[in-house]
C-alpha cells in the first residue's frame, strides 16, 4: 500500500474541496476519499490532507479517531463493527462481541479494531452505528445488520468456513 498521496490523489482532493464553502467542510470527503483509495489512514495521508485543507493535523485526526467508518490500519476482508453504546449494550452487545472475539480466536478486552491471524476478519467494538431502534446493531463491511444474536454471527462464522473451504478446493 502506497501511503503518500500523488499529484493525482492531491489535484482529487483539491477538487473535493472545491465543492464546499469552506475547506474544513470538504475533511469528511477528504477522508473517505483517502480511506477508499488508500485502504486506511496513515499519518502521511492525514497531515498531507490537512495541508491541502488549510488544517491542523490534529483537526483530522480527531475526525478519525472518533468517526468509527475511519480506520488508521488496514482491515480485513471483513470488517465487523458492533456498536456498544447504550441502547446496543442494553441489547447484549458485549456479550455478542465476546462471543464473536472468542469464536475468531481473539481477545475481547482489546481495545481497538483486531484482525484474525489469517487477516480475513477484523472485529471492532465501536460507538454508535445509529441504528438505536435496531439494537444491537453491527455493519459488516458496508451492510447495516440489525437485531444482531448468536444465530446472525454463527450464519456469518459458517459463511467464512465455507468461504475458506471454496478457497481451499
């Protein structure tokens, strides 16, 4: 993965930032530009996107630190996310994640995104999916999975193993 932006990615985000009043509105774009051809946000990318935003770095950096859609490493193939904040932790959610944790072979007191070894699955436990009224909530990849319980993570586990077995044979 390259990290440092090219004349190219930098004349995209002078064009992102062109279509709002004022740069600082256009960091959410910027980001998920960067995010989107980049695979996640290094430092270089950030500090060079608050440059060309008339911005601190750290003004970005509190962007994706918070925002759980940014991440700072790469993902694996399948990115789950479960909420954990109130209506999706009255819900169950952290059991949901350390069940999900330990069937992954991962450990569930980790702060942060984790990757399974194979790096095909990385879990995060994350605040706020906006899906209250759907709790527990989880986005895998860019799917909106709702009422998530034991039996929507086995049909995702099972789903995996089959996926390894067809790269297998």
């Amino acid at each position: 993965m390259r990290e440092e932006p090219t004349d190219e990615v930098n004349a995209a985000i002078a064009e992102i930032a062109r279509r709002y009043p004022q740069p600082r509105s256009a960091a959410l774009m910027v980001l998920h530009f960067l995010q989107e051809r980049f695979g996640c946000l290094t430092p270089p990318l950030i500090e060079q996107a608050a440059e060309q935003l008339g911005l601190q770095p750290v003004n970005l950096y509190e962007l994706v630190t918070f925002y759980p859609m940014f991440r700072m490493r790469p993902a694996g193939r399948w990115h789950l996310r479960l909420c954990r904040t109130l209506s999706c932790a009255l819900a169950g959610s952290a059991e949901l994640h350390r069940y999900l944790c330990e069937k992954l072979g991962l450990d569930p007191s980790e702060r942060g995104p984790q990757t399974t070894p194979d790096g095909r699955v990385t879990v995060e436990f994350v605040d706020c999916l906006a899906r209250c009224h759907q709790a527990p909530a989880a986005l895998c990849n860019e799917e909106e999975w709702d009422r998530v319980d034991k039996g929507k993570l086995d049909e995702f586990l099972r789903r995996l193993e089959s996926e390894r077995g067809d790269e297998l044979g």
